[in-house]
C-alpha cells in the first residue's frame, strides 16, 4: 500500500510507515495539545523531506499569525511558498459564505495540485456553519425564506455542512489532516460529533497536568486499510515541533 509519511517518526511508527496514500485523517484534540503544531509539521516535512506540495487552510488564525507560528519553530513558510511546495489559505468566519468557501478552495486545489492538505479546523468551520449553513442549506434544497422551519434544523444543516466540506475534501484524492477540537467531557471524538465516523483515521492528542507539567499522549483511534499501533504513545512538543515516542 502507498503511504505518506508524516515525517514524525515515532507517529510514522505508529500507523505502520505512514498515512495510507489519499486518506482523509481527523486529528482532534483538547486546546493547546499541540494540533496546529502537528499539522504545519506535516506539510513542511512533506515539503522539505519528500519534495510533496501541501496547502494549509485556515478558518482560525490569520496568516501572518501563521507564518509566525512556523518560524518560532524553524520552519521558513514564505521561503517555501516562493519555491510552491506549500500555499496557505485563510478564511474569515463572517466574511465568505460557505459556498464561496468551497468553490475557492476546490480552484485553489486544482491550480496547486498538492499532495497535502490540512484544514484547521473543522470546529471553526462548525461554528461558522451553525450561523450561516441552515438558510444556505434551505436555499440550496429550494425552500424560500418562509418555509425554511419545516423540516430542517439548525443541527441537521450543521451536520449536513460538516459531511458536504468533509467529502469535498475526499474528492480532492490528496492526504488530509481535518483538524477538531476535543471537548473536555464528551463521548465523541469531535466538536461536531460527525466527522470522526467519515474519517478514514483519527489520531488523538491529549494532555493533562501532573504537578506542573502536562503529561501529553498520542493515540491512533482509527485507521483503515491498515494495522495501527494500540494504545496511547507519549508526545512531546520541543523547539524543533512535536516528538513522538514509540
């Protein structure tokens, strides 16, 4: 089977040499676990190591913020961009209609041709969903203004939405990370409670404080097409980006 490879060794490990080829993955995890960290990792080993193009969507922070973000950890975004092996994308929630949001994503896609791709986050693209998707989602089924309360809700035009992005994103055949949020107290393994089961892998990241440190973990919940390591592995977040032992 083709795989990608991370380019974090022990998490490389734990899927059996890498990401099954043209998989969509969600990485979810609680705030501060170190998720956008993971991601940007992704697409700048991708990048560096294996001459991979990857492109980073954003729904959270503004680019300048990004670019920031991957400097303080060595990693020379615009240097990479200059060579187009890595494009970021941002979008503020509020501004763009999701529909707009998914007609330039999927030209942005086809002009760069990536073989990587991470949309942070899921959550955000949520909660912009909950405020705009169910008129969208109404409009787009036929129902005017007037007819919008029979038959659809809030939550179903947000779970609609959320499956509609999560399979566009499938269609584009390139290997995804799909960033969530992970409630502290929940069942699920997303904010959304959806995306986990259309995922073809999950990969989770907890921390929780001992003392003064944060014991952090990694865990493979979920991956098709493939063995997987069991059980929870530690992780560590160092200057260099995120470590994993195994």
């Amino acid at each position: 089977m083709e795989r990608t490879n991370t380019g974090i060794k022990g998490l490389d490990k734990l899927l059996g040499g890498g990401i099954p080829k043209n998989h969509l993955v969600l990485l979810t995890g609680q705030t501060g676990a170190g998720k956008t960290i993971l991601g940007l990792q992704y697409l700048i080993k991708g990048a560096i190591d294996y001459g991979e193009k990857g492109i980073y969507i954003s729904f959270e922070q503004g680019k300048e913020d990004i670019l920031l973000q991957a400097k303080q950890l060595g990693w020379d975004v615009e240097d990479l961009e200059k060579k187009e092996l890595v494009k970021v994308l941002t979008f503020k929630p509020g501004k763009t209609h999701l529909t707009v949001i998914t007609e330039n994503l999927e030209e942005n896609v086809k002009k760069f041709n990536p073989e990587r791709l991470v949309f942070d986050s899921i959550s955000t693209y949520g909660i912009y969903a909950e405020t705009f998707s169910f008129f969208e989602m109404a409009m787009d089924l036929g129902l005017n203004k007037e007819k919008v309360n029979f038959g659809l809700t809030p939550e179903s035009a947000t779970r609609k939405t959320i499956m509609n992005i999560m399979e566009k994103i499938k269609s584009f055949n390139v290997t995804s990370l799909v960033i969530s949020e992970l409630p502290e107290t929940t069942s699920y393994l997303s904010r959304d409670t959806i995306s986990e089961f259309i995922a073809d892998g999950v990969i989770i990241l907890k921390h929780v404080p001992i003392g003064n440190n944060l014991n952090r973990s990694i865990e493979v919940r979920k991956m098709r097409c493939t063995e997987m390591g069991e059980g929870t592995y530690s992780y560590t977040i160092t200057k260099k980006g995120i470590v994993v032992e195994g």
